[in-house]
C-alpha cells in the first residue's frame, strides 16, 4: 500500500472529522476570486458578500497585491417558543504575484454588490509587436 501523505495513519479514527476542518474553515475565511487578462488591463475579482469597504485593505509591495479585511456573518431566527442566533467572524487574506508587465502603481479598486474588482494597467512598452530579428551571415 502506497502512501498518499505523511499523516496518514497518525490520526486516531475518532479525530478523522477534525483533519479536513482547517481546510473547511480557511475556504470560508478565504474568498473566491476570478482572474482575467485584457489588453490593456489584468482584472481580478473577489467575492466579499457582506464585506463593508471600511473592512478592507489593499496594498502593492514588491509585485505582490494583497487584499486583506474581516469578513463576519450574523443569522438570527425566532419562533413562538425558540430563538436562534449564530455569529462566525474572521480575517482574510488573498495575494496575487504581479506579472512583470503589470503597473502596480496604478491599481484601482470598486466595491460593488459584494464583489471587488481590482484592474491593474499593464505597462504600455510591454505591448508592442513582435518584430523580426535577421541573421547575419558570417
């Protein structure tokens, strides 16, 4: 039998449903995001429902975007006789590498409908043709 991770087989099988929690808890913490390339412009959008924008924080060091923030959630339900109530809080954080074409001086940010759409401009000299180089013979 192969192997496929060094812990299998630590986890007693009690414990079995608190292997994955992690990666269950940082996919909500995390939000989902699209990347796309136009000709002029790399976009990348976030979902960040329920996200305010004071909540956010996005910077650009050394060719890295970052987008950080708090994401909290509330539900509340009452019934004649019950009431529920459940509250899940945290931060996130999400980094994109910049492509070396990528102004990352000019990015701009719009916060619509619980999605974020981040445009950074690519550098106008990165886009030109392809041009033809000759052999020389010798």
């Amino acid at each position: 039998m192969v192997e496929t991770s060094h812990l299998q087989g630590f986890w007693p099988p009690r414990l079995e449903p608190f292997r994955t929690l992690a990666g269950r808890v940082a996919d909500w913490f995390a939000p989902a995001s699209d990347a796309a390339i136009t000709k002029d412009a790399y976009e990348i959008s976030l979902e960040l429902p329920g996200v305010a924008e004071d909540d956010l924080e996005i910077s650009v060091h050394d060719r890295v975007l970052s987008v950080t923030g708090e994401k909290s959630a509330e539900h509340e339900e009452r019934g004649e006789h019950w009431y529920f109530r459940e509250r899940q809080f945290g931060s996130f954080a999400r980094s994109f590498r910049l492509p070396p074409d990528a102004d990352g001086t000019r990015v701009s940010a719009v916060l619509k409908d619980g999605v974020l759409t981040l445009s950074i401009p690519r550098a106008a000299n990165s886009r030109s043709e392809p041009r033809r180089i000759p052999i020389i013979r010798r």
